[in-house]
C-alpha cells in the first residue's frame, strides 16, 4: 500500500449550513447528540445547555442529548442532568458485556441507547464548545443522502499560537496512516472526537474499546462503505483540556495498536503492557465490540 497517493475526500465548513433550513430537511428523522463523559464536569454543563438552548428550543432540530457517563468520579453526571441532558452510566446499558472503561465503549454504548436515526458524538472537554460543531457535521448527511458518515476538524491553538492537530495525531496517527492507510491521508484530524453518522452505518461497524476508536471508525467505515460515503467539516476553533505526556502515552499506544490491529491482527496482540520507567504500568487491551445491527434487544430507530 506504500507509495499510493492520498484520495479526495469530500470537504465542507460548517457555515455553509443553516439550521432552519435543515430542520426542513430533516422531516421525520431523529437527531441524537451523544457526548461521552469521564470526569468533565467543569465543561459538559455548558455544552448540554449551549445545545438544548440553540438547536433543541431555538430551532427544533436536535431530539435528544444523550451523556454516557463513562465511571466519572465527580460530578459529571449531576451536572448534565441539571443542564437538561438524558444521563445513563455506562454501567446501565448492556451490562450483559461487562463494565469496560474506554471512550469506545461509551460511544458504542450510546449507539444503542439514543433514539436518532443521525448520531452526533462530541467530546465533553471542550471550552469553548459552539452549537456550530452540531450544525456542521449534521449538515452534510442532510444535505447528501449518498453520505453515511462525516468527521469534523478545525482548528487547535496552542500555547505558541500554532495550529495543530495534537500530539498524539502528529507523532503516531499520521505516520501510522502514510504507513499503513494512506487513502485516508487527506482526513485533516483522524483522531478528532467529533463526528457524525447514519444509524443504519454504525450498527454495522465495530468498536473498539479505548482511545483507538475515533482512528478505528475511520478504518471500518471507508473499508465498507468507501471514501465517496464520507465527508469532513471544518468545524472552525476548538480548546479542550490539554493532557500531559503520561496521560497522553496510554492514548498514544491505544491509536497504535488500533491501526496494526485493523492493518492486520496478527501484527500484534490484543493485550499490551505500557511500561514506562517511574510509573506505574498500564495494560491496554484492544477490546472490539461488535456491530449492534447483531446485539439481542438492539432495536433501531426506525423499527
């Protein structure tokens, strides 16, 4: 696969669209948001509010916010509820397949649990999250019948005033993608957690547990429905928590291990230790559930 040039991919910005104007669109579809939460309650409030305020009573084109909070030891949960979103613990859906932890579990989750026919996932750490983020990735599946999947991207300003696409992405999504995937090159932010599909898509495609799973949709979903069924949004600016190295390693070694797995799996084991001198090791396991389209008592949306 080394040396093939990089595809298209079909790229919009988010103020091409106009949420009354897709409210029309919509007709009788479902919009769910889904944020997937660990210990954010400094943010998650403002987000649930911004978008209960601006697409749910301003103009009626989202159904449901829906938070998974993933194990959170603050307030989190309490916190989301108040700001009017549906909270579920991850404990509570499909305890059947355990109490994994991960941010693809809680995704995975909330897939079965929200109600739309058109998912939107955003990341719960955001400060300065604008219902924009919402308009955008919903606009083009909307737009486009013939998309089924659409990730966002947009700008990070850092310390320097540099934009970048995050540590993590520069110094193992990138390579590992111009190594191993490169008709997904021309994806801006493969590890953006920003994202939206059709339903009738994502229960057909696995997820992976942990922090490997923004990379490991991306994957899946070109390899079964093909780069023409996507799309990527410039979302415009976004800040969030930045992370130090020791938090940011695990996710590191999560990404990696994703794309060698989805590369092919006898590349590497399932279950890797993370030792790093003067802390404690982690053991990162690349967990897959599978689609839901083949869980008993998953009921789409449109049954």
């Amino acid at each position: 696969m080394m040396g093939v040039p990089a595809a298209m991919l079909r790229t919009f910005r988010a103020g091409e669209f106009d949420p009354t104007r897709l409210v029309t669109e919509k007709g009788g579809q479902k919009i769910s948001v889904c944020l997937p939460a660990r210990d954010e309650q400094d943010t998650v409030g403002p987000i649930v509010a911004s978008i209960r305020a601006a697409l749910m009573e301003a103009v009626p084109l989202v159904d449901e916010i829906l938070v998974v909070d993933d194990h959170s030891s603050d307030d989190t949960a309490a916190v989301a509820a108040r700001a009017g979103a549906k909270v579920l613990s991850a404990d509570e859906i499909l305890p059947e397949y355990g109490r994994g932890h991960g941010k693809g579990e809680a995704l995975w989750k909330s897939l079965y649990a929200s109600q739309g026919d058109l998912i939107v996932w955003c990341d719960a750490d955001v400060r300065d999250f604008d219902p924009a983020f919402v308009i955008g990735l919903i606009g083009p599946l909307l737009a486009r019948p013939d998309l089924v999947f659409v990730k966002g991207f947009y700008e990070r300003p850092d310390d320097t005033g540099r934009d970048r696409g995050g540590r993590v992405t520069e110094l193992v999504a990138r390579p590992i993608i111009s190594l191993l995937f490169p008709h997904l090159a021309a994806v801006v932010q493969p590890l953006a957690g920003e994202y939206a599909g059709r339903r009738e898509a994502l229960e057909r495609l696995p997820f992976v547990e942990g922090y490997g799973v923004d990379l490991g949709l991306g994957i899946v979903g070109a390899a079964r429905f093909g780069l023409d069924a996507m799309a990527q949004v410039d979302l415009g600016r976004r800040v969030h928590r930045n992370r130090p190295l020791d938090e940011l390693s695990p996710q590191a070694t999560a990404v990696l291990q994703t794309a060698l797995w989805r590369a092919d799996p006898d590349l590497i084991r399932a279950s890797a230790v993370l030792v790093r001198p003067g802390l404690d090791p982690i053991e990162i396991e690349a967990v897959e559930r599978p689609p839901l389209i083949g869980v008993p008592g998953y009921r789409r949306s449109s049954a």
